[in-house]
C-alpha cells in the first residue's frame, strides 16, 4: 500500500470530458458551465441563487461588503476554525469577536453567543465545522432579536443538514469552498455563495467582477473574484457525485468509530448531533496531548498522514493579535486544540485502508 494522506481527489471520466468540453467551446469565463453550476448548486441548498466565486474566502468577504459590514463593526465567530474564516472580518476591516464552542461537537455554542453582542455587533457567523452543523436555530432567534445578519461558514459542510435542511440556507447568506481537500471540489481553487436575498445576489456579483454593474460600468469597488469555466465544469461534475461522496464519507466515519471503539487513550469520537446530518469532511478524533506529536510521527512512519484542525486558535493568531491584542480566555478552545487529530478520511479510501490504519493506530496507543 502507498502513503495514505488526509484527503485525496475523485477524479471520472466525465471530469476529463467536461474540461475537454470547455476547451473546445472557446469560453472561459461566464459561460454555460458556470451558469448550470450555480443552478445546480442553489437546488442542492435550496436557495434561490447561488455565485460562483473565486473560493471560500473571498466569498465571506464578499457576503460582508454587500451587506455593508466594515469598519468599527463587530462579527461575532468561533475560534476553532479556519483562519479563512477570519481573515475576511479583518479585511473590510470589523473586529472578530470571538466565542467559544461545544465540547462535544466543536461548534460555535449558543448559549454563549448572546453575552458577546454590543451595539456594534453587526453579524454572527457560524462555522459547520468538519461538517457538522452548527445548532443554528437558537443563533437565528438571537440574530432576529438583535436585528443581526447570520453568514453561515459552510467551507466544510456541502451537504450537511441541520433538521433536514441544507446548511446554507438558514442565513442572509452561505458561503461555500472547493479547494482540493473539501467535501466538493473544482480541482483548484473556487468557492460559492447562496443567498434567497435578491438584492446580497446582486451586489455580489457586482464585487466579484470589478464592481461592474454592466460592461465597463464599476458603480462599486470591486474586485477580480470570478470563477473560471473549467472549474465550473469540474465542479459540475463533483456535484453529480454529491450522495455517494457524503454515504461513503458517512460509512467510512462509522467504520472508524466502530473499529476504535477498544483503543485505550482515545479521549472522544466525532459525534453526531441529534439535529444533523454530518458529512464528515474531516474524522477528528481526541487523544492525550502529551501524546498526540509521537502518535502521529509513529502514523507518518507507517505511511500514514495525519492531520491537525487547527493547532493555534484563531484567536491567538499573531496577525490577529497585531490588531486586536486584548483577547478572551476561551477555556474549551483552548483544551481541545492540543488534543485534536484528523485522521484521513475521504470516498476513495477503501475499507481495508481503514482497518490497517485503525490497527496501527491501536498499537502505537497500547504501546503507551
Ligand atoms: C471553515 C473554513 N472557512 C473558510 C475557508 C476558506 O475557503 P478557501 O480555502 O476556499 O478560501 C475554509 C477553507 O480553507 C474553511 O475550512
């Protein structure tokens, strides 16, 4: 068997098709790949638009300046996130404001959200962390009665569900990602934003192709986040594979926590919550902190390679911290950070490739 990495690519046949299709077609921007992608993609949320865009985090970016969020406002957020989740806040200059998550399921936890809200607040965003839904309905009701925006963070969670529903959907807007790694990808970089908001579809789609309202006609400061054809195209056809990515995804995660269940020293499994639909776009698992480096280094030996969701919080980030020094004490974060490891998960890995890695891992563990 050759190295296992975290994540690994599906590539088909028609993949190759539909980038010779575009090829031959002469269109490389705004072309009819990218319009069935955007359509497609809004009837797997249930929105009524989709925008491709350049990636996930330019989508946020985008979402924030269209709803006019920006200078000396405030966004509330996890910190055990992506630090893409951040940048965007930092960039139309708002201040994140940072809460901590549910122990059990690594989500921003809502309970603790309203505490957070001033009167500069401006948006909660949420993040569906390795593809799990967020308990959204309390952090709607909170948004409603502070007349705040809710931005859902999807990067990690296409095809997730909360109560049945689409991630995505529950917001003035969702924002998605297909870098390589992730649930849905177009083989390079690329991202989309869902909204059901008219005049957010609109405004977004100004910014993202130069703040253009018509040929030549920039009404607002915009900038170059378009999508091109042929990642559309790949996109498109990622997309016709959404169910098995999301059942094999699905299988894969119970076959890890069945076979782990007797591994002594493993602290926690993912868990589903009881209102969602994970995808599991990372399996992340929990194990002594004191132990986590040498597991992992004894794993990479073996051909196995892990990863870490995230080791620093956001924030305590340095490029956070150079802006906004004063930071909270977010205990939880804090804890599960120096125990975390994502072990590799994604639909081509076959069952076998599951039990030998759980079986390396059962060793190197009871050799503690
Ligand atoms: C939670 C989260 N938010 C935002 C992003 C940004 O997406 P992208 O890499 O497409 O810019 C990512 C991906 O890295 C992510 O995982």
């Amino acid at each position: 068997m050759g190295n296992i990495y975290t994540s690994k690519v599906f590539i088909n046949e028609e993949m190759h098709r539909a980038v010779k299709e575009v090829l031959d077609s002469g269109i490389f921007i705004f072309g009819k790949k990218t319009k069935e992608f955007e359509q497609r993609f809004a009837e797997l949320v249930g929105t009524k638009y989709a925008i491709a865009i350049s990636n996930g985090t330019t989508a946020i970016e985008v979402v924030l300046l269209s709803l006019g969020i920006g200078k000396s406002d405030e966004v509330i957020v996890p910190s055990h996130t992506a630090f893409p989740t951040i940048e965007p806040i930092l960039r139309v200059g708002a201040k994140p404001v940072f809460v901590d998550i549910d122990e059990r399921y690594y989500t921003l936890d809502p309970k603790l959200a309203e505490a957070a809200i001033t009167p500069k607040t401006k948006a909660i965003i949420p993040v569906h962390l390795y593809g799990q839904a967020t308990d959204i309905a309390p952090l709607k009701a909170l948004c409603q009665k502070h007349h705040l925006f809710l931005i859902e963070d999807c990067c990690q969670a296409h095809h997730a569900l909360y109560h049945g529903q689409p991630v995505g959907s529950f917001g003035v807007a969702g924002c998605f990602s297909f870098y390589p790694s992730k649930n849905i990808t177009v083989c390079g970089e690329g991202g989309m934003i869902v909204t059901n908001d008219p005049k957010v579809e609109r405004t977004c789609h100004i910014l993202l192709h130069h703040g253009q309202d018509g040929t030549y006609n920039h009404v607002l400061l915009g900038n170059n986040y378009r999508l091109s054809e042929l990642h559309c195209a790949l996109g498109l056809e990622q997309l016709k594979q959404v169910e098995y990515f999301t059942r094999r995804r699905r299988e894969i995660a119970a076959l890890y926590t069945q076979a782990l269940q007797d591994v002594s020293g493993i602290i926690s499994f993912p868990e589903e919550a009881s209102y969602a639909r994970h995808v599991y776009h990372l399996y992340v698992i929990r194990v002594p902190a004191a132990q986590r480096s040498r597991i992992m280094e004894e794993l990479k030996t073996e051909g196995i390679f892990c990863g870490i969701h995230y080791p620093i919080a956001c924030h305590q980030q340095k490029a956070l911290l150079t802006l906004f020094p004063e930071q909270p004490t977010l205990p939880i974060t804090e804890k599960i950070i120096h125990e975390i490891l994502t072990l590799p998960i994604y639909p081509l890995l076959k069952d076998e490739e599951v039990l030998m890695i759980c079986e390396k891992l059962k060793r190197i563990m009871n050799n503690s």
